[in-house]
C-alpha cells in the first residue's frame, strides 16, 4: 500500500511538472513571457499603440473601451476576463501581429477590463 501511495504521488508530481512545462513552453511561442512595463512613458506609448490598434481592429464589435454589449455575452469590458485570458485572446485574434503589438492590445484591454 505504502509503494503505492509514494508511486501515485511521484506520478502526480512528474504530471504536474510536465503540464507547467507545455504551458510555459506554448505560452513562449505565442510571445506571451512576462515582460515588465518598465517606466511610466514606456506603458504611455504601449497603451496608445494598443488603443490605435484595439480601435482600428476591434472597435467595430466591441466599441472603444469594450463597452458595447454583444450577441455572445455581455460586453468585454465585463468579462472580468483574467490577464491571462486577455493575452490568450488577443494572440489568438492578431495572429499575424508582432509580439510587441499583441501585448500592447493585450495592455489596453486590460486597462478598461471591470474586474470581479
């Protein structure tokens, strides 16, 4: 019973490992590594760049600052959507965007994102 219990918590750890391993690997290949936002005047430009792109891509659905309600749900600018959410998304719909661009959207939708 004992080599069970330590041969079924090995297991569940080598799982655990391997599943944060694909994840962090998938997430490295959708340019979404942690980037700090360095200073006040770098997020400045970052937040303008996304709200330019947001507008010209995605305001037509969800309105400027996500406020428009949709067929699909409420509007997304309460979704309370996580960080994580929001980056998934944004990479998924700006596809052929470069890194930079996409977490400058991703920025600027979680700066109007009403969070739970």
């Amino acid at each position: 019973m004992r080599k069970r219990v330590t041969v079924g918590a090995v297991l569940l750890l080598l799982t655990l490992s391997v599943t944060e391993l694909v994840h962090a690997r998938h997430d490295a290949r959708l340019g979404l590594q942690a980037k700090p936002v360095a200073t006040d005047e770098e997020r400045g430009r970052l937040l303008a760049t996304g709200k330019k792109i947001f507008v010209e891509r995605c305001a037509k659905c969800h309105d400027e600052r996500g406020d428009k309600p949709l067929k699909t749900g409420p509007p997304l600018s309460q979704r309370g959507l996580s960080d994580e959410e929001i980056a998934r998304t944004v990479s998924g719909r700006l596809k052929d965007a470069p890194d930079d661009e996409k977490r400058a959207v991703a920025l600027y939708v979680t700066s109007f994102m009403k969070r739970k």
